[in-house]
C-alpha cells in the first residue's frame, strides 16, 4: 500500500471541500504514536482518550497556523505533549499528587489493576521508575529511549536547546538505573 | 541515527541499553478493541459538537456594549450587592417619607396669616364653622366680605328669598322651649 505523505495530507487540509478527508488521513497516519507518546505519559487509557481527543481537536482547529517550517509529526508532537503536561499538571493539583516514591507505589498498584496494561514485572518497575520523574523530564526521556528521536526534533517539540536535553536526558537515566538498583 | 542514539544510551547506562533490547517488542500498554477504528469519528463528532455548541445558528451574539452591560448586572445582582442595595434601597424610601411628611407641618409655621385666611376662605365649605367662630378665624373672613358675621347670615337668608312668617314658623316646628329662649337672648 502507497504512504500518504504529509504534503498530500496538507494540500487535502488547504481546501474546505477535502478538509475533513485530509484530517482523516491525517488521523490514520498518526494517532497511534501519538496515541503511545500520550500514553506514557499519563498511564492510563481513559486519560489518555481524553488527552489524544483535545490534541486532535485542537489540530483541527489551527492547522492553519502549521507553516511547514517543521515536520508535520514534529508540530503534531508538540502539541500532543502540551496537552499531556497540561493535563498533568492539572490532575495533579487536583488530587495534590506528587511525584515521589509513594506515588511511584501507588502507580504500581494502578497498574496491576489496568486491564489494558500488560506488562511484566520489569516494565511494571521501568513505569514505577518513570513516575518519579519530573514531567518534562519524562517526557525527554521517552522521546528518546522510546521514539529515538532526533535532538533536533526534540528540541523543537520542547522549546528547549539540544544541549538543556542531553543533559536532561542523561539524568534521567541515571535516575531510572538508580531505581533499579536501589 | 538509531545506532548513534543507542550508543549514546550504552554510555550513560549499559543496563538502560540492555533493558531497551529485552523490552523491545513488547508494548504493555494496550487500547480496547477497534479503538482507533473509531477514534477519528469521534473526534470530528466532538469538533461539530463544540461548534454548534459555541455558535448556536439560531442566535446572534449580542453587540459587545449589551454583553457589558449583562456582566454588569450579573455582577450587581449577586446575594452580597443585592442585599446592600436593597438596604440601601428601603433607607433612601423611608428618609423620603420621613422628609415629605414633616413638610405640611414645617409649611403652616411659616404661612402668613393673609395666606391662612385666603385658604380658609377658598375652602370654607370644608370647615366646621363653630371651630371657626371659637378660633375667630371667621370674624376674620366676614369681614373680608365687607360685612359682619351677622351680615353672612343675613345675606344667606336674603339670597334664599324667605319671609319672617316662614321662617318663624320653621322655628317654632324644629326648636324647643330652651332653644327659642336661647335664640331670642341673642337677638
């Protein structure tokens, strides 16, 4: 089967008469690593159903406003990781959750109840380690470990310099690899 | 790149670099069944949601100085101003009454005795006349007329074209014996 390129995805989202076409293609072709990028980050499917959904629709809205000067996925990053931090913040205030070692064993028991997470013991223990990372930092260090994305690209995602996310990056494996061995 | 990113993870963590090949593959996190079959549909049924939802057709947005003036009221009328300008409100009615009630009796101390003769003159039919006559705002008036009081009466009685036979006669019908001796003392 033939990929859709973005530019097609982009002339489809320029005309009104193949506007809804072109955010269908668009959704097909990305939703799924969004829909995982999301995931990681707030753990749970309801909350990431909810996270995706605004992203989409807030692309809906302003795609306009994408100018070409990025990648299309890069641009579509960005915004699906603000509404994740967005959200987090905003739950966390809400349930005055901190990100320390009883939140990390309240995520473990979270997720051994998940119907929709199957993971083992050591993907259990790798997302108790990710909990204890800050959420900026988390969201670094799975773009990296998990997508492989280039600095670059993450840079633009995160609105931080390439050297801010090396480091970043660095610490936080060392903080994982801690939490292993601790 | 993929080499490059996995050699840099190796620098920082052999363990993070091995975890990464013993994971690979295996994606925990799992979505229910035709999950984003649907995904889309319900996207686009929610941007369409929203936007009838901000911009009902069927009701123009109001022009923005009526919108001002509606935060405006809303604000006034929460429980907290309500209540002050209620209060406000029965203070500023009861002083009203307070003042103008005052305003008759502070309004006869400085009326002249010219305008008080002229109101009971333009008004006599409202009078007791024997109130009158103790008081001796009567006298007064008569003689504004140029007469007496016994002119006053007079002049009645002359206006009514009556003769003496009938009058007498009526006297005699509606008087008693202390009433016709108090009558003729005071002729």
């Amino acid at each position: 089967m033939k990929e859709i390129t973005d530019d097609y995805i982009i002339a489809l989202l320029s005309e009104s008469t193949s506007y809804q076409q072109g955010f269908r293609l668009l959704m097909q072709k990305y939703q799924t690593s969004l829909y995982r990028h999301i995931r990681r980050l707030v753990i749970d499917h309801d909350d990431a159903n909810d996270v995706i959904q605004n992203t989409f629709i807030k692309i809906f809205r302003n795609i306009e406003r994408f100018e070409g000067k990025s990648k299309l996925y890069t641009w579509l990053f960005r915004i699906a990781t603000n509404e994740a931090i967005t959200f987090l913040s905003s739950k966390k205030r809400k349930n005055t959750e901190t990100l320390d070692a009883p939140h990390a064993a309240f995520m473990a028991e979270k997720l051994t109840a998940d119907v929709f997470f199957d993971g083992d013991e050591i993907q259990l223990k790798l997302q108790q380690a990710l909990a204890t990372l800050p959420d900026k930092q988390k969201a670094v260090f799975n773009l990296r470990y998990f997508e492989e994305m280039p600095y670059e690209e993450m840079s633009e995602i995160l609105d931080t310099s390439v050297g801010a996310l090396k480091a970043s990056y660095h610490h936080a494996a060392k903080k994982i690899e801690a939490y292993f061995k601790h | 790149m993929k080499k490059e990113i996995e050699e840099e993870l190796r620098n920082i963590s052999p363990f993070l670099a091995d975890l990464k090949k013993e994971l690979a593959d295996k994606e925990p996190f799992k979505t229910p069944k035709f999950y984003f079959d649907t995904l889309a549909d319900n996207v686009i049924a929610k941007v369409e949601s929203q936007t009838q939802i901000s911009t009902p057709p069927q009701y123009a947005e109001p022009p923005n100085w009526i919108s001002a003036i509606q935060r405006g009221l809303a604000a006034i009328l929460q429980p907290r101003y309500a209540l002050a300008f209620a209060t406000a409100a029965v203070l500023a009615v009861t002083g009203w009454f307070f003042m103008h009630s005052q305003q008759p009796v502070s309004d006869i101390n400085f009326a002249t005795t010219e305008e008080i003769q002229q109101y009971i003159h333009d008004n006599i039919d409202d009078f007791d006349l024997e109130l009158l006559q103790e008081n001796g705002a009567l006298a007064d008036v008569a003689s504004e007329d140029n007469g007496t009081e016994n002119d006053l009466f007079g002049t009645d009685l002359e206006k009514l074209n009556v003769s003496d036979e009938e009058i007498e006669r009526y006297l005699k019908e509606n008087m008693n014996e202390n009433d016709l001796k108090e009558f003729e003392n005071n002729l």
